[in-house]
DNA sequence: CCCTATATGATTGAAGTCAATCATTTGCTG
DNA sequence: CAGCAAATGATTGACTTCAATCATATAGGG
C-alpha cells in the first residue's frame, strides 16, 4: 500500500542514522529495526545509495559516517608509492623520546603508519591532524597531543587562532610538514589559516622537514607558505638535479631523498 | 601445504591492517590482495574475530577501528531511554547564536544527535570529545571547536593542561556537563584530568547543565567534583522528591525533569 | 631424520542474499 | 471523485557465501 512520501523520507533518514550509530548492519537487523520487509530495506538501501549517503554490502549496509576520514583513506590508497617511500624517510629521522608534529594531509597519515610499525619509545605526537588520531590513539607507550582550534568542514583538521595560539606553547622536536606546491619561489598552500598554523610550528620546532613527491613540483597554490630558506629539510623522490632543472637550488644537506 | 607460523601471523596482521586503512573489504578483495584461497581468508577472519580484532560481516569484514568510538555507540545503544529525555531536554535550552559545551560521555552524544536533528542556527559548538566530530563535522551552519589537549588512551577525549589552558580562554553560554555518580554530598566522577577541565569550563561558562540519568542517583566515584550550590541546573529524569530521598535538595528551579 | 600436528586448497551441500516481477493498496493530482 | 502513480510485500530463480570435510604438503619437535 501506498504510504506518504514524508513517511518514506523519514524512515530513510532513519536509517542513515542508524548506520551512522552502528557503523554496519545486515539486512534483516534493518527490517526489524524499520519494521519493514525485506524488499522494502533493500529499496531504501538501493535509493540511499545512490545518493551516496550509505555505501552497500552484500549482505548489510555501512555508514558513509566519517565520510571525511574514508575518503582520506581514499586518497592515501591512490597516492603513489613515492608517498609510502616519503614516509619511510621520514620516520627513519624519528628518535626515541622525541616530540614530532605532523601536519594536515595525507603525507602524515602515512608517517603515522609508518610510525605505528616501527614505533620508537616514549614518542610524543603532537598533530592537527584528526584523521591521525585512530592510528595514533592506539600506539602503547606513545602519547597524543591535540592542538585545539575549529573544525574545517568537510575535513579532518583543526584549524584557526586557537591551533595558532597551542602550537605557540609547544616544544617541537621535529615537525613533519606538507605543502600543495613547490616553484622556484619557494612552497605553496592552499589556505592562509593552514599556513599561519605551518609558520607558528616551524618557529617552535628544531627541525622543520617538507615532505614533498614529485607531482607538487612546479605547481602553486592560492598561498605563499614560504621561501627555500626557511626550508630546513625536504624529503622528496626528487632529486638534486631535477630540482634545479625547476630553478629550484638547495643548500647541500638540504635534500634527503626518498628510497622508491 | 603448512607454511611458517610466522608466514601466517603476519599474514593475518596484514589483514587487521588492510581492514583498519580501508573499514570494510569484502572476502573476494581480501583473497586477492592477500594471495591465498577463499578458505584460508575465511579461516584468517574467524581466527582475528575470535581474537576480537576485526569484526566479520555476511561477506567480508569490518576493521575493528576506534574501537573508541564504536563501543562509544554500543554503550549509547545501551543506554536507557532516559538519556535520550535528557537530550531532548538539554538540546531546548540551544538557542540560535549560542555556544555551547558538550562534555565527553555518551549523554554529549545523544545531545549531539539531538540537535543535529533540529539545529538552531549560528550555532558554536565547543567540545573535547572526539565522538562528536563524525557528528558535528558535517553540520551545515554550524561551528565546531575542539579544545587541545592529550588524547586519552582507549577513549576519545582530549584532557590536560592544554585543554584546560584552551577552555579559559573560551566564552561559553551554556554548558553541558555529566557526571558518573551524585550523592547528597555533590557529584563525583572518575578522573582528576576531567574534573579540572569541567571546573574550568564552568568557570566561563554563562549557565552549566549538568545531565544525569537515575541510573547515577547514590553512586560515587574517585573524585568529587563538586558540591550541589555549584550547580547551575539539573537535567535528570529523577523527580524532586525521589532527589530529596537521597538527600539531595535543590533550589527551586534548579531541577529540569526531562520527558520519557 | 622421522613423525605428527598444522596450514592450505578444493569440493560440496546448505543457507543466505539479491534483483526482478506481480498483485494490491493507497496517496496525490487534476 | 476518478484515475494514475507510487509504495509495499510476496514470490521466484539465479547467484553468493559459508562451514564442514578431505587430501596433501610441510614446518617443527623429538
């Protein structure tokens, strides 16, 4: 029979919710949870999903819940192998009982697997970086620390005057920091806020590495993050003589290469 | 062929970690990208769900990740019908253009639910409770901070002095707070770390809500957290005279009954 | 070096899932 | 109020998943 389209509507962000509590559920847990048949779940199932609030699976349906945090994962997944090797590099340089920052981006998200492999002792993370947080929430004998600030819609960073201001009381051992371009000029990011946040760590860590793969290369952004001077490390698949075929001419000791 | 038990642990510990990075795979992905049989992945799985490591879906499996945050839903599931009351009366004290706290604790989530549903607007949402990101993060119009802090092992909050350092700086309007245990002498709850942040937060904040289910009424816990005469108002379930049972007597208007 | 316990892949039957189809009921529009 | 479009539940057959069983190969202990 027939029912109203407010009825269906309702039950269908019902369902969305309830994914969303309970992560997955199988098919016959929904009907019984919407008191509907199975023909009915599926359809709902089949609408939601095409609307891309739900992903399907066979069997059950999953949550498109931390829909921001899935499609970091997306993009780390698609991120080329340079990336892992960047990673690798740079966990290499950290030491045990240092305190590492680790930027915004999907570069720190793999130092922070890399980390979590081969974890050194008595670490202290500090980040950002919200997408991090179930890698590194988990590591024993490693602690987490949070800079506060606003939430970026549709991303997994804190951000603003607050994150400014907690970054400006921290000791920074080594800070592992990102950009969405490098030229001649120097490096390139995005968002003045990602910036400003960038600058108050790099004047409170010992050392400030760039980790950077080829495909940033000769690309700009919106924003100047800096130039090349401020640059104390860069990790890159790049090497000496391709940078500066790009205009691009690093003091010796500047460039630590990443193995493929 | 018997192969190495180390061949197998670290084929299984791939496994968690394939799951962790991508939530769900289903078990054909995970024959393939595991390079073994149908039957050998399904032995994989039973064993780590055994080891309550991942959890197997009809068809494939889930990672087991922030294992925080979903038995954070559990224990919401849990919860009584009560919290939700509470929510729902706690969530008609948001007005638009306020800012608000929401504490760490399951009844912070069921507010967070409550008022994803009906949002004001212009809303400040101000928290350390990392649950509430999924939720909040996608709210359109709305505005989230997150407090720093030091991530606390096996749960999803950020405490210290960072965070308490970032709450004096904030300007609250209305405060949600709970607490584990009331008795006649005031409320308890479990941590030193907590507490101080709730006093912090109570100290800048124009009302302070505390939510207390019944299932709290007699109960103690480690630390007090304070005497009654530093509470704004309480949302509760419990009745006036069912609270002067215990001991415990309130101000006139000091009580808010929520609906079941 | 031998023996046994263990890991593996193939097979199989039972059980579960899915999309399509159809009849029925009922909201909505003209 | 009449007719159409939409929503629902039941049914069906194709397909998938699952656990159990079995044969085989080999790691690891004596």
């Amino acid at each position: 029979m027939r029912v109203p389209r407010q009825v269906v509507e309702a039950r269908r962000s019902r369902l969305t919710e309830l994914l969303l509590e309970r992560g997955y559920l199988p098919i016959s847990e929904l009907c019984e949870e919407l008191g509907v048949s199975e023909a009915t779940a599926r359809r709902d199932l089949s609408a939601l999903e095409s609307e891309e609030r739900i992903t399907r699976t066979y069997g059950g349906a999953l949550g498109e819940f931390n829909a921001t945090f899935t499609s970091f994962r997306e993009r780390l997944r698609h991120g080329t192998e340079a990336k892992a090797g960047i990673a690798r590099a740079a966990a290499a340089l950290v030491k045990p009982g240092m305190q590492v920052y680790l930027d915004a981006g999907t570069t720190a998200f793999a130092i922070a697997q890399e980390l979590r492999r081969h974890l050194p002792e008595r670490l202290t993370i500090i980040t950002n970086n919200l997408a991090l947080l179930e890698t590194l929430g988990s590591l024993p004998g490693a602690k987490t620390i949070v800079l506060g600030g606003q939430l970026l819609e549709r991303q997994s960073v804190l951000l603003g005057n607050e994150a400014v201001k907690a970054a400006a009381a921290q000791e920074i051992d080594l800070a592992f920091l990102s950009a969405q371009g490098m030229t001649d000029t120097g490096l390139w990011n995005s968002q003045r806020d990602i910036i400003r946040l960038q600058q108050a760590v790099m004047k409170r860590a010992t050392r400030s590495c760039f980790c950077l793969d080829r495909s940033k290369l000769g690309r700009t952004a919106p924003e100047h993050l800096g130039a090349w001077t401020r640059v104390g490390t860069l990790i890159s698949d790049l090497s000496f003589p391709e940078l500066r075929q790009a205009g691009i001419t690093l003091k010796p000791g500047t460039l630590l290469n990443s193995q493929p």
